[in-house]
C-alpha cells in the first residue's frame, strides 16, 4: 500500500458526496500509513466542495490541522491535512 500511496489527492470535479468518499478511503490510508501530512486538490469553483471536505476533516481523531495552502501554491482551492 505504501507504494501506491501519493501524498496528494485530486478530486477536483467530483460531486460533495462523491469527494467525501475518496477522500475518508485516502485520509484512512494516510493515517495507517503514518503520514505527516497530505494534500487535496479541490479547486475553487463555489467553494462548496472546500468547505464540506474542511468541516469532515476536522471531525477525525489524528488530524492535527485542516487548512487552505498557500496562496502561491494553490491558496484556497488546495487544503493541507496535518496528523497528530
């Protein structure tokens, strides 16, 4: 599985419920795989997707912090996932 690992995941284009999905599976993943931190392509769009992904990501036990890049490398439209 580590092999396979990527430490960045695109869902840019998905529906809420379907980004939601791949991204619970990559961020199971990422904490089995004791990753420091991780990053998730959403784009900005209506910030709809963003903000779904940002309110799961801090209900999960392990993540350290849940927040937008840089804003000259992604700002809002990527978020970096941080783990305990």
């Amino acid at each position: 599985r580590r092999l396979k690992f990527s430490p960045v995941l695109d869902v840019r284009g998905e529906r809420v419920s379907d980004a939601l999905d791949i991204v619970m599976h990559y961020i199971d993943d990422a904490i089995m795989l004791d990753v420091g931190s991780v990053r998730i392509i959403h784009g900005k769009g209506t910030g709809a997707l963003r903000e779904e992904l940002q309110k799961y990501l801090k209900t999960i036990p392990g993540i350290a912090s849940v927040k937008d890049e840089h804003i000259q490398f992604g700002g809002s439209g990527v978020t970096i996932v941080e783990f305990e």
